[in-house]
C-alpha cells in the first residue's frame, strides 16, 4: 500500500508557522502556507504554486476521527501525535528533505484519472525546479513559485512507491 514518509535532513532554524487546519486527513510534512483570504484567524491550507512553503510537523487526522489511545498513553514518547481536524498545528521551513507517497509526490487529481500538472516520477530529472500542488511537490509550473530543486532520484522506501526523491529547498 502506498505510505506518504519523509525524512527531514535539515530544517531552516526559526521559521515557523502555526494555525488552525480545516483539512484532513494530511501526513506529516504536507506542505501548507497560511490562507490569503483569511489572515486574521489565521488558517492553514495547503500549498499550490506559491511559496514559501511550509511542511507540517504533525499528522492531521480525518474529521471526526479520535487520537488513538496509544498517543495517551505513551504521551510523554518520542513519536509525534496526530492532531484533530479543526485543531491547531505547526510547520516549518525546509532546507532538505527526502520525501515519497501518494500525497507528498501526488501523480493524479482526487478523479484517479486526471494527472496532475508537473507530476514528478522516477524519470524526472535531476536539478529539475520544483513548486508545491495541493500540498505536494510538483516540478513548477508557469506562474509558480519555484521553492526548491529536485537533486536526486532515491530508492523508495516503501517498496510499493514508485518514487522517492531528495528536494533541496530555496532560502
């Protein structure tokens, strides 16, 4: 089964955003920027053609959906928790990452049929530039902010996603 993951290699230290999230379910490290039509409250959505970007530091849940009770239990752990739709959260300024997954590296519109514009797979070229698509990475496209380069193919992590890459970001 396709698994969104990310490996952060360096962050950009001090620029952090947090808001309200009225979207889900999104993985780790969905990138999102504040809403431009609401800066007062202020909402996060995810990010399309502009920048910066800014990659979540925690799992949004689906609405409706409750934290599993390990993350109560366990809740002084290492692991990051999910947070509830409609809650607020954080997310951060990359330097370098390592990312795949269906959501991460999107290849089709919520149709299953349609392809996403710049879709980046394993053919995609090295130092190719790149730009954000409902909050994935996309290889930019006219009227896009460029946020980053690709800078190299990778063997995926999960085996059954076909494609994994290592993103240098703008400053």
């Amino acid at each position: 089964m396709l698994q969104d993951l990310i490996r952060i290699r360096k962050r950009l230290d001090g620029q952090i955003i947090s808001g309200l999230v009225n979207f889900g379910p999104a993985p780790l490290g969905l990138f999102v920027n504040y809403d431009p039509a609401n800066l007062a409250a202020p909402n996060l959505i995810p990010s399309t053609g502009r920048g910066p970007a800014y990659s979540l530091m925690r799992q949004v849940l689906a609405a409706g959906a409750s934290v599993p009770l390990a993350n109560f239990v366990f809740d002084r752990s290492t692991i990051i928790n999910p947070v509830p739709n409609g809650n607020a959260v954080s997310a951060s300024r990359l330097l370098e990452c390592e990312l795949e997954g269906p959501t991460l590296l999107p290849q089709l519109e919520a149709d299953g049929v349609t392809a996403v514009p710049g879709a980046i797979t394993n053919a995609t070229a090295a130092n190719s530039p790149l730009s954000t698509y409902k909050g994935g990475l996309c290889v930019a496209q006219d009227g896009n902010e460029v946020i980053g380069y690709l800078r190299g193919q990778l063997t995926p992590m999960n085996a059954t996603n076909p494609t994994r890459i290592l993103v240098q970001f703008t400053e």
